[in-house]
C-alpha cells in the first residue's frame, strides 16, 4: 500500500484532453516547451545563486586566498623573465664593446662613430663592455622563475580541489532541497506540470549549474586577479603603454555586454525546450503501447520532430550568438598587441626601456587580454547556467501545501469514523465539481462510490486523504477536523489500494514490507496468505525474492494487485480507499482480489471506488454521485427498489445487453 503522493497522483489528475495528457498544461502530443514569456532575469537570478554558497563561506575564503597567491606567483613570472632577457641582451650588447673601456667611454666611442640611437640604448642597459652573458646570474633567475610557475600550479590545484568541494557540497544541499520542496508541493502543482519537464529541472539543469559553478567560478577568479595583477605590472613598466593596453577594455566590455543579451532569451529558451523534450520523450515512452494501439507513431515521431527542432533552433542560436564574443576579443587583443609592439619598440630603441621590460610588457598585454577573453567566453556558461538556476529557483518558489498546524491535533481513541460536512471543491475556481456534500461513514462501516466519468468519486478520496485543500466545509476523521491533524498522522491512519498498481524494483517481500517497514517475516507471510499472494508466489523461481522489474511485467496485472493488497494489509490501518482495484484484472483474479478485499475491509471503514456494480452489493452504503453531488445512497436492494440514477447505472451493465439482443 501506497500513501504517498505518488501513488495517488495518477489517481487526482483531472481528466485529461488527449490520452497520456496530464490535465491543464499537460504535454499532450504538442504545444509544450515554449519559450518562457520574458526573459530571465540575469542579475537577481545569480545573485541567488552565489547566495546558496554562504554556508561554504571559510572555503570560500580559502579559495581566494589560494587563488591570490597563484596569480600574484604567475604575474611575478614575466617580470623576472625580462631580467633574464636583459642579461642575456645586455651579454650579446657587452662583447661588440670593446673590452677595457668603462660604459660611459663606449657610449661617447658609440656617438662619435654617428650612432646616436645606439649609443642611447647602450646607456640605459647594464653592462660591462666586452663581456658576454652573466650566466651565473641568468642560472639563478631561471631557477626563480621555475620556482614560481611550480609553487603557482600547485596553488592552482589547491584552488581547484577546494572550489570542487565546496560546489559539490552546495550541489547535494540544492538537490536536497529540491527533494524537499518536491514532498512539500501540492498535487495540483503536478497535475499542471509535465513529469519529464519535472525531471530536467531536477537533472539537467541542476547538473548544468553544478558544471557551470565548477568550470567558471575558479576561472572567473583567476582572471579577475590575473587582470588587477598584470594591470598593477603594466603600470609599473610603462604607464604610456598601459595607456594602450586599456583602449580595448571598454570596447570589450561594450562588445561582450552586447552579444550576452542577445543571447540571454536563447539560452533560456534553450532549457525550457530541453524540459519539452524530456516531458515528449517520457510520455511516449511511457504511453508506448498505446500509440501503437492507435495508431499515433507518426504524429508522436512529428510531435517529436517538432521539439527536437525547437531545442536545435534555441541551441543553436545561442552558442552561435555566445560564440562571437571570443573571436572577437581575439581580434581585439591582436590589434592591441600591434599597437604595443610598435610603441615598445620605439621605446627601446630611443633607450627608455630596456628590452626585457618590453618582453614583459608583451607578456603582460597578453595575459592582461587573455583573461578578459576567457570571462568574455565564459558568458554563454554563465548564461546557461544562470538559466538553468533560474528554472530551479522556479520550482523551489512555487506555491507549497498549507503547512501543518504548529500544534497539531491528536486522535486519543481511532475507530475510524468520516463525516462530510457541506464539503465543496473544484479543481477550476470558474467550474464547480463538488458543492455542500455532507455524508457519514460509520466505524467499520463499507461505503461505495459509483457514477459516471468525471462524477467526483475520486476526487472524494483524495480530500480524504488531504491531496487537495477543500474551498468550503470541513472533513473530520474520529470528530477531528483533518485539517487539524498532521498529513504524515493523518495518512498514517489510511491504506489505499489503487487502480493502477503501483510496485517498485524490489522483490515481492519488499514490495509487500513496504506497507510496514518494521514487520517481521512472519506478519509478511501472514499477510500474503491473507491476499492470496502465497498461492501464485511459490510458482515463481525466487518465490518471495522474485525481482520486481522497473515495468513489473514478470507478474501479471492481477498479481501485481495482490500485492498491493497484501501491502495494504500488512499496513492494517483504520480507513481503507479501494480505487477501482479489480478494474485491471481477469475474471478469475478478480474473484481472488474481491475475496481478498473483503477480507481486507472487515473491521475497517472503507470507500470503494467501483464502475462495476456487481464488486459493491454488499456495501452497508453506497453513495450515487453525479456531477459532484450525491443523488442517491442506500444499500444495494434499495437502490434497485428505488429504481434511480443506481439502477440506470446497474441496468446499463446488466440488461442493455440482453435488451438490445432480443430487440434484434
């Protein structure tokens, strides 16, 4: 036995307009997965989600710090490598000096011979003429630049193994919390959403903000401190050609800002159309032979088609868009490599700056760029990802179940009596469904629910079991308000045995401890003698370890409700709903299952859901219900006598047949 939300959510679902619908909204075979009506909201959406990162605070810290000094290793790289290649140039300058003579005596040597720019580049180096490369000293500045690059990359590791941790951990607490929230919404949130678009919220796309965390936090760190670092550098060499350097921020900045709208709507249309595919995919699949019954393949293949476009369209659009920012960046920073190339080289010749701090300049220019083209090509991730959030955030936000009472009521003495008291629900505030029903089931009392499609005899059921918030009366369980009750005491106290038998990938014994997770093998069996599944049971290889599979198709339909019955027995609660429980079965199961739950029903109140009249005769009351209301109850005999709405219904199952045959 099932009393969950998730085995009553095939039962609350309001009819649908297409077979494997899901009531408003549902899939259908078209029309789902949109794009949304607005584009998302970028800033508050992010802002969001690095809030989720607040319980990480000292990791993240650490992942500053390390990353600080990583960068600060790796900036001081180039600057030590241009005074490596000031030794070595300075040892290539030194010997075409002539040896003996001091700096200053080569450089007036140099000016009188009409090398004028010569001699200027010659004064500002430093150098002893006629000697060559100091490699002593170029020795140790390798050694000190190798040092550095080392101790940057195992900062780096560090950085990234702490940044995995701290995404994963915020990850399992955002999945957590998706769960959660999942437990705390309402079945009407379900019936309006499709499963598939569900699931890719809770999958896809929070793997896709779990990938995006991972793949841009760091490198957004990183290039943020490579830019503040090298800019610091830039300045310190060359103020003129830092001047430079910074001309095609702006331009970058203008750029990026351009192309990341532009593409912001395509990425989230992107993600919602992925949640359409997923909702197409899983009801065919899951409807897959009915679509073959009816013959619907090629409108389920187009529905396909349809979606799988839609998803290319958006896809495409928005790593196309997206992906303009890089190569134009790249184009960027090449012309402002030109730039300072020249104005370096000019620079070095008129002998204000030495060809090491040009090298290190062109270094610096490069990875001062670098960084911004990596942030610039981050944005279609961040886009994604944002987007992704965006689409989870939705569903953490949606409407939830009014919550239980702070100090809920208790039953001191359960007999398991129900009373309606001018009850109204609908599922659409502008179409009534039900208005001012009132009934009583006594203790241990059957009470059957017949009518037509669409009467309320489920609907009845599932505000029992508080799936749906009632608009008008109140139900009270044992003279308590269910209202008043918590909804884990509350369906505590109830089984439910439905049409749709649902098993999970277990063995039977599981399948049927589920029903009480605390029973002993001896409560199992006794259990499963008293549903009659021990009787097909021992024909099977593993008898009670028999593997359910994920579909349950290596037990049949009847068997598979016998254990839901054997479920239910071994939950041995007060009330007992029995959904159309024998709807799905052979004549002979059903025999089995009747037998079963009538012996299930002694001593316990129970509503019967039932279209076939003969499965209720013994009801000690059954309610007609049409459009909503009850127009006649009583028991089986004095319904017939009555000869109402009941005995249309029990005409139309048992004499229209012969009517019509001896009118021919």
């Amino acid at each position: 036995m099932s009393t969950g939300s998730s085995t009553a959510a095939a039962t609350a679902r309001p009819a649908s307009p297409m077979p494997g619908g899901r009531g408003p909204g549902g899939p259908g075979f078209g029309g789902m997965g949109a794009p949304p009506r607005k584009p998302m909201n970028f800033g508050p959406s992010a802002k969001r989600l690095l809030g989720r990162l607040r319980p990480e605070r000292r990791g993240v810290l650490l992942v500053v710090v390390v990353g600080v000094v990583s960068v600060a290793l790796n900036v001081l790289g180039p600057r030590i490598l241009g005074y490596g290649t000031d030794l070595i140039f300075s040892g290539v300058i030194g010997r075409q000096l002539p040896e003996g003579a001091s700096k200053s005596e080569a450089v007036e040597q140099l000016r009188d011979a009409g090398q004028g720019t010569f001699a200027d580049m010659v004064a500002s180096m430093d150098l002893t003429p006629g000697q060559g490369v100091d490699l002593e000293a170029l020795k140790w500045v390798l050694l000190g630049v190798l040092a550095l690059y080392v101790g940057a990359s195992l900062f780096a590791w560090l950085q990234a193994y702490v940044l995995n941790e701290i995404v994963q951990r915020t990850m399992l607490r955002l999945r957590a919390d998706v769960e959660t929230k999942l437990n705390r919404l309402p079945l009407r949130h379900f019936d309006a959403s499709p499963r598939g678009d569900v699931l890719s919220r809770v999958t896809n796309d929070i793997d896709n903000v779990s990938q995006t965390m991972t793949q841009t936090m760091s490198q957004m760190l990183t290039s943020l401190l490579t830019v503040v670092g090298v800019l610091t550098m830039m300045v310190v060499i060359s103020p003129i050609l830092a001047v430079i350097a910074l001309v095609t921020v702006p331009v970058s900045v203008l750029v990026t800002a351009v192309i990341a709208k532009r593409s912001q709507k395509q990425f989230v249309a992107q993600w919602t159309h992925t949640g359409g595919l997923n909702a197409q995919v899983e009801e065919a699949y899951t409807g897959h032979a009915l679509v073959k019954v009816f013959g619907r393949q090629d409108e389920a293949e187009a529905a396909f088609r349809d979606k799988n476009d839609e998803l290319y369209e958006a896809s495409f659009k928005a790593q196309f868009i997206s992906g303009l920012i890089r190569p134009v960046m790249m184009f960027l920073g090449s012309l402002n490599y030109v730039a300072i190339a020249v104005v370096g080289g000019l620079r070095v010749a008129s002998g204000s700056m030495s060809l090491g701090e040009v090298q290190a300049f062109i270094q610096y220019s490069q990875q001062f760029t670098q960084p911004l083209t990596q942030l610039a090509a981050m944005a279609n991730l961040l886009q994604s990802g944002v987007a992704s959030a965006e689409r989870v955030f939705e569903l953490l936000d949606a409407p939830e179940e009014v919550p239980d009472p702070a100090d809920a009521a208790e039953i001191t003495v359960p007999r398991g009596r129900v009373e309606f008291e001018d009850v109204s629900f609908s599922y659409d505030p502008e179409k009534s469904l039900i208005e001012g029903l009132s009934l009583v089931a006594e203790p241990g009392t059957t009470v059957a629910i017949v009518g037509p499609t669409g009467a309320g005899k489920t609907t009845l059921v599932n505000l029992i079991m508080r799936f749906y918030e009632l608009q008008g009366g109140r139900i009270t369980l044992d003279g308590v308000d269910v209202t008043a009750l918590s909804r884990a005491d509350l369906r505590s106290r109830i089984g439910m045995v439905l049409q749709d038998s649902w098993l999970f990938g277990g063995t039977i014994r599981d399948n049927i401890a589920y029903g009480d997770p605390a029973a002993s093998e001896e409560e199992i069996l006794a259990a499963a003698r008293a549903s009659y599944v021990d009787r097909f049971v021992h024909s099977l290889p593993d008898g009670y370890d028999t593997v359910i599979d994920e579909e349950g198709d290596n037990v049949s339909a009847g068997e598979k409700q016998l254990i839901t019955i054997a479920r239910a027995f071994l939950a041995d609660r007060e009330i007992l709903i029995l959904d159309e429980a024998t709807s799905s079965v052979d004549t002979r199961t059903e025999l089995l299952v009747q037998k079963a739950m009538s012996a299930l029903r002694s001593n316990r109140t129970s509503f019967v859901i039932a279209h076939r009249l003969s499965t209720i005769r013994d009801a000690d009351v059954i309610l007609v219900m049409q459009e909503g209301s009850i127009v006649e109850q009583g028991t089986h005999s004095e319904l017939l006598s009555a000869r109402g709405a009941y005995y249309e219904l029990y005409a139309s199952q048992f004499t229209a047949p012969a009517v019509e045959e001896s009118e021919s």
